[in-house]
C-alpha cells in the first residue's frame, strides 16, 4: 500500500487525485486516531518533501472544523474523544513543525495549533499554548517571532468567532496574547511587525476590559497611530489603519479622546499617501458613519442604545466634507473600471455622510458642485455630479427640492456632456434622485429624454435602463399587490414608447457590453410589473413580442443563450403575473417555450437534472395565472418538477422546486393527486438525507400541507406517514453549542412555523372532506408542541403567530369537544397574552380570533 506521503503527493496529480483523496478519507474513517497521528508524523518530519508536509497540515486542520456548524461540532467533539497521548503527539509534532526552516510548512502548523486552542483553550486544557507561542515572540530569531505571531492571528480569529458565540475568554488568555502583539507591533523587523499587526486586527476584539483601562488604551491607541506612520512598509501602514478600523467598530465609545489626533492623520493620509493607504484610512470615517447610523437607528426605533452617540460626523463635517469632495476629483482615467479605488471610496464615504449628517452636509457639497459643473476638466464635472448623486440619501424632501427643481434642466442637457464618465455618473445621479426623492423628479418632462438616451454607448445606456426601472418601481400605488395596481401612473403614457426603446437596446450588437441587454429586460420587467391597470391592453402584444425574442435566443452564442433566456423569462414572469387568466390564449406557447428552455440548460450544462431557475419561476407564475387550467400541461412539467425536487446539490433550484409544489397545489387542488404519489416520495426522501441543505428540509414541511388541503380526503393514505414526519420535525431543537448560531436560529424558527401551518393546512384539508375523526389522535400531540413554544421565550412573532393559528383552526373545527378538553389551560392564556402584548397587527387579529373562538365555544359547555 503506498505511503501517506506517496498519497499526498498524488492528490496534487490529476490522474491520480480521486484515487488518492479516497484512500485517505478511508484511512480517516478506518481510525481516527492513526489518522491523526499519520498526518502529525509528517508534518513533523523535516526529511519529508514540503507539499506533502504542508498538505498534512491542510487535513489536520479540515479534520478538526467544518465551515457546516453541525459537522463543526462533531469534528470538535471527535478531537476530545482522542486518547490523551494522541492529542498530546499531535500537539508536539505540530508545534515542532512551527519552527520549520520552511514558511509553508510553519503556516499549516500555525492554523492547526490555533484550530487545536480554539478548541481547547476555552475550557482550560491547554494552558500551554499561549506560553509556548510567548516564548516564541520574544525569540532572537526573526522568523520564529513572525510565526508565531501570525498563530496569535489565526488564534486570535477562532477565540473572537467563540467569543460571538458566547463563550467567555479568560482575561490572562486575552492579556497574555494583547501584550505579545502589541510588543510585535513595536519590533524594529519590518516582517515582525506586519505579522503582529495584522494579529492586532483580531486580538482587538477581545481586549474589552483593557479598552475600559485607559493607561492601557492610551499604549494601544499610540501603537496604532504609530504603525499608521509607519513609512518604511506600505503594508504596515495598510494593517494599522484596518486595526483602526476594527477599533472604530468595537470601541467606538472610547474615540472622542483620540480624534484630535486621528482626524488629521486620516486626512492627512487620504491627501498626500499612495493610494492603498489612503483607502483604509477613508475607511476609518465610513466606519464611524456605520456606528453613528446604528446608534440612529435604534433611537428611531424607540430602542436603547449601548453607546452614546459622539456625534463625530457631525463635528468633523467642516474638515470631512471639503476633503471627500476634492477625493472624487482623483479619477485615474475616463474608463470604466470597476477597480476599487480612493475616489469610489470618498463617494461611498460621502453618501454615508449624508445619512448621518442629512440636510447638515447639503450646503457644503452644493458649493463644490456649483464650482465645478461647468470645469473644462471632466474629472471636476463628473467629481460634482458625483457628489450630488452621493448625498440624495439621508436628506429631507423639502431641503433637496428648490435645488433639484433649479439643477434639472442642466442635470438633463449634460447627457449630452463629451465625456462618457460624466454622462454615465449623471444617469446614476438622476436615478438617485428618483430613487430617494420620487416626489420631486419631473416624470413627464424626465421620461422621453430617458428613452432618446437609450441610444448612448452602453455604459451610459446600462445606467439609463437603471433610473427607468427605478421611476417604474417608484410611483405612487406601483408596489401593491397585482389586485391594488393603480388604475394609471405618470408612466403610462409613455408604455408603449418604453417599451420599444427597451427593446430596441437587446438588439442593438453591442448589448453584451456592460451588461445592456440584461439591464434593459430588467427595466422592462419593472416597466410591466409596476404599470398602471391602464397599461394591460398593451401586454398582450407584448407577450408575443417577448416569445418571438425567447425564441430566437436559441440561435444565439451557445454559451449566452441560457443568460439570455433568464432575461427574457423574467419579462414574461411580469407580463405572466399582470395578464392573470387573460395570459391563457398564449399558455401553451408559454409553457412550450419555458420546457425548451430547460431542455437546453440540461444539454449545455451536461446534467440531466439541471434546471433554469427563470424558466421555473415562470412555469410557476403560468400555474398560478391559470389555475386548473395549467393540469393539462402537468403530465409534461411534472418530470422536470421531479428532477428540480431530487436536484438536492442545486440548493436554490431545489428549494424553488419545493415552494412550486405549493404553487401546483393552490392552482391545481385535486388533481394533484395524480402525481402526489412520486412528488411524496421524494420529499420524504429529502426529508431523511442529512446532505439535504436545512432551508430545503424546512420547506419540505410546509408541502406537506399543501398537498393534504389540495388532494383532501385523499390525503388519508398518507396521513400517518405524513403525521410521524411532521412529529419528528417539531422534536428538533438547538445544540447548545449552536444556540448563538443565527443561521440555525433562523432554521429552526421556521422549521417549526412549516410543521404548525402545515397542521393547520392538513385540518382544513381533511374538514373539507369530512374526515376530521382522522386527526383527533394527534390532536394532543399538537397542543402539545405549541406548549412547548408557548414556554420558549426564544419563539419568533411568526412561530408564536402560527400556534396562535393552529390552536385556533382546531376550536374552529372541534368547538365544544376540544374546549371541553382544554379547560383554561395556561399555554393558552400565555398564547393569547403574548398576541394582545405584540405590536404586529396581524398576530394580535390572530389572538383575538383565536380567544373569541375559545369564549364561543366554552360558553356553549357552561349553557
């Protein structure tokens, strides 16, 4: 049998790569603890080849984590499970391997030591590792203190995740660590003192109680500023100002004694340093902005807030301003180039400032823009557009009317500007103003030059189909439902005129350029989806147009086509949503063309069960728009339907898969049972697969009650199935390890709000066909789980408003027999006061339903 180190070298062969990686992932399976010690052996040995010693480490360091949380925990847990002397050899073999002559060899080690102490420092089980690294730091040989101050960096980076987590940190750990980076920092070695600055990023993090010392942060603060001015390494400088960035962001009540110093060395560094320098240092002000609109935020809302507001923007805007407005004058060139860079940075930077200063900062940026317009030079002409679109948000209506109102008939005549950077940053500004201030923006007068400048170089074109999507999706009354539409909008006279200039750009031969053609049908989807009622006589015409357009796509370049169809697909889900049943003339075309569609996905993709997601979301939007009419295309859509539902790896084609389902029920109702079957089996197979994504195994759920209201008492074969599956998921709860895990919190809430509105869909399904003696054995099964969530005080407004729900479907359809049953339980008068205390409208409609029900019924029983 070859040796790890021949298995190692041949996972780097491509002939020899799957052979090799099974044979080690069996030998990981086979023993655990050989594993181990095997990878520890080698990266330990000096007399073996670098790779493989650097790979021995990449797999000692992927055996100890998992970027899935639940397989974190598990592989966390299978490192303690060791025997003592194994995790006593792997610790040895890697710490020596720290100080290999080799860098490679020295990182690897260094991100499995700090895997290792992530793991076992927390709970004190490895009090030697901080030590250990210690020692190293203050070694006389170089290469030994810049390793191990790059461990202190990834260790650093695990304890402040474990830290988010809510594990506590002891103070020595973060002490010891704090003053072995900060002495990095001061090491004379230009090597050493990146590697400890770059440490410093994380080790920040957790040094809360030295930042409440202030002798302590003083040192820390004047490190800092002194690694900023650090002229001998740009690279030194670049890790010191993203450390005051981290401290902008965790210490951001402590600032106010510091910005006399800071203020002026930021700017300084943004006027006269190179460029990669001065983007972190303007950085440090977009931060500050992040905090001070939180802080905003949570006083809006009525919230407390932890920090005091410092009001640092607000103080500096006299300096801050002046220096952001003369920044967007130090464009490279005129090209598009979507390279960051210091003047996008002073834009963005600017456009914060607005939100938090509003209509404070108007005046000052207005008279750079008045100063620069009309410059020879292009860069001060767009430099002042750029600044106008910048500070559209966060200002008042009524401050930026009089200067819109005044600037917008030169705002529109430098469309015409020579320079393409300044057309194309005033489409974007013009947008902006739509986008913040619809009320404001002359739509009549607006519109038609919009589409002449359709014709522009694409760049420009790109950003008008932009700002036409954005008068669309901003007219009054255009975001209500498809049932509220307006009668008419400001748009409307000008539908069909749009509509054409629209689609003459995804004709035009250089419509691949910066993405024209896509943002076109982008505008024309939002152009259909927000029109007036009165717009509608025109969408049929439309409808045929866009077919003829979906068609001739397939001629296209094979390997645009499919980007291709997605646009037009999403112009004929918008045309499909807004004709409603009047779409049915032309369905079959519809459903023709969107099935071609994903046959040619799976031919270019190579993959029988690739789907097109667009074409999915209009077979769904076609069901929903025909109702019962769509069952006789159901024979030739269910096959795909199928594949989207077994397509697990495709996690968003799977999951649109799954919600099509419940789209299928709605429209379809009974005969869906010709395919309940197959479409049953195989979410009961996706349900029971643990490499099923969570979000898929949660909307699973819900289907299940999708197809009971749908197929009715049909639904009676599966009922006990379906019930087990249903009493398996609402068991679910949260490791602790995993409690401060948003993601799984977020699962786990709607996982149960799925499992209590599919009880209630199952209910009404089997009412509807008098079968409701089917579900009084799992009745108290039910109450049973909603007590439980009556008693979570973790429980969302959304599960809590679906137990509210559920409990009340089965009043309803119990009466008397049920409240008889349930007397005044105590789950129930926490349900009800949890509805009459929460501000959501909806829950507290739900509540009071819900106990005018219980009253009914329970005043029935005393009579």
């Amino acid at each position: 049998m070859a040796s790890l180190t021949e298995l190692l070298l041949a996972t780097q062969n491509p002939e020899k790569c799957a052979e090799a990686t099974a044979k080690i992932r069996e030998a990981e399976l086979n023993s655990v603890e050989h594993y181990f010690m095997a990878l520890a052996q080698e990266i330990a040995s000096d007399d073996k080849p670098v790779i493989a010693r650097q790979l021995s480490g990449l797999l000692l360091k992927n055996g100890l984590f998992s970027k899935d949380p639940v397989q974190d925990v598990e592989k966390k847990a299978r490192w303690k499970q060791l025997s003592e002397p194994t995790r006593n050899a792997v610790k040895e073999a890697t710490t020596k391997a720290l100080i290999a002559p080799e860098v490679d060899v020295g990182k690897a080690a260094a991100q499995v030591l700090a895997k290792i102490g992530s793991i076992e420092i927390p709970p004190g089980e490895w009090n030697g590792l901080v030590p250990l690294l210690l020692n190293h730091v203050t070694n006389t040989n170089p290469k030994a203190r810049q390793i191990s101050l790059t461990t202190f960096g990834y260790l650093c980076e695990e304890l402040v995740n474990l830290q988010e987590e809510g594990n506590e940190i002891k103070d020595d750990i973060s002490n010891s660590i704090l003053t072995a980076v900060v002495q990095g920092m001061r090491d004379p070695e230009v090597a050493t003192k990146l590697e400890a600055t770059t440490a410093f990023y994380w080790a920040v993090v957790l040094a809360k109680r030295n930042f409440q010392n202030q002798i302590e942060r003083d040192l820390i603060m004047k490190v800092v500023c002194e690694n900023c001015t650090f002229e001998k390494s740009e690279h030194v400088q670049i890790a010191a100002f993203e450390c005051l960035v981290q401290i902008a962001t965790e210490y951001y009540e402590h600032l106010m004694l510091y910005m006399d110093f800071i203020g002026p060395l930021t700017w300084n560094t943004i006027r006269s340093a190179r460029e990669k320098v001065g983007i972190p240092a303007m950085e440090f002000w977009s931060t500050i902005c992040d905090e001070e609109l939180f802080i905003q935020d949570l006083a809006a809302d009525g919230q407390p807030s932890e920090r005091p507001n410092l009001n640092l923007i607000q103080k500096a805007l006299q300096c801050l301003v002046p220096l952001l407005t003369e920044t967007l004058t130090r464009q490279e060139d005129e090209e598009d180039d979507d390279t960051w860079n210091l003047a996008m940075a002073a834009g963005t930077c600017l456009g914060l400032v607005a939100q938090v200063a509003q209509d404070h900062c108007v005046d000052l940026v207005i008279g750079f823009i008045k100063e620069n317009f009309g410059n020879a030079n292009w860069k001060y002409r767009e430099a002042a557009v750029l600044a106008y679109g910048s500070i559209m948000e966060g200002p008042t209506s009524e401050k930026m009317r009089p200067l819109v109102m005044q600037s917008y008939g030169s705002l529109v005549g430098a469309l015409q500007d020579p320079s393409v950077a300044v057309r194309d940053t005033i489409a974007w500004t013009l947008g902006r103003i739509a986008q913040f201030h619809p009320t404001i923006v002359p739509v009549k007068e607006l519109t038609p030059v919009l589409g002449e400048r359709l014709g522009d170089v694409p760049r420009v074109a790109a950003n008008i189909c932009w700002v036409i999507q954005v008068l669309a999706e901003s007219q009054p009354g255009s975001n209500c439902g498809v049932g509220q539409l307006p009668d008419t909008t400001a748009l409307s006279e000008f539908f069909t005129s749009l509509a054409a200039a629209l689609l003459q750009a995804t004709n035009r031969p250089d419509a691949n350029d910066r993405q024209l053609r896509m943002s076109a049908y982008n505008s024309l989807s939002a152009v259909v989806g927000h029109a007036g009622n009165d717009c509608l006589v025109h969408m049929e015409r439309l409808v045929q147009e866009m077919l003829v357009h979906l068609n001739q796509s397939f001629n296209q370049n094979v390997d645009r086509e499919c980007k291709l169809q997605g646009y037009i697909c999403g112009v004929l889900t918008s045309l499909v949503l807004r004709l409603r049943e009047k779409i049915l003339p032309v369905a079959d075309q519809i459903m023709e063309q969107a099935l071609k569609v994903t046959q040619a996905f799976m031919q270019l993709n190579g993959n029988a069960q690739a789907l097109h997601e667009e074409a999915l979301i209009l077979i769904s939007a076609l069901a929903n728009a025909i109702g019962v009419n769509f069952a006789r295309f159901l024979s030739h859509f269910a096959p795909h339907l199928q594949v989207g539902l077994q397509n697990y790896d495709d996690v968003p084609v799977c999951l649109m898969a799954t919600g099509i389902v419940g789209d299928l029920c709605r429209a379809l109702e009974g005969q869906m049972l010709s395919c309940c079957e197959v479409i049953l089996q195989i979410l009961n197979q996706n349900l029971h697969n643990p490499n099923v994504d969570k979000k898929i195994r949660a909307a699973i759920i819900v289907c299940f009650g999708d197809l009971a209201l749908a197929i009715k008492g049909d639904f009676e074969k599966y009922l006990p199935e379906v019930m087990k599956l249903l009493q398996d998921a609402s068991l679910t709860t949260l490791q602790p390890a995993l409690a401060k895990n948003e993601d799984w919190v977020e699962y786990l809430s709607n996982l149960r709000e799925n499992v209590l509105e599919s009880y209630s869909l199952i209910i009404h399904g089997l009412r509807d066909a008098n079968k409701l003696h089917l579900f009084k054995e799992h009745v108290n099964g039910v109450l049973h789980f909603v007590k439980q969530i009556s008693e979570d005080t973790t429980s969302s407004d959304a599960v809590m408003k679906a137990a509210l729900a559920v409990v009340g479907d089965l009043v309803f359809v119990f009466q008397q027999e049920l409240t008889r049953h349930l007397g005044n339980a105590a789950f129930l008068v926490r349900l009800v006061e949890y509805g009459q205390r929460c501000p959501d409208p909806s829950i507290q409609r739900t509540a009071a339903w819900m106990q005018s029900l219980l009253q009914k019924y329970s005043a029935g029983i005393q009579q």
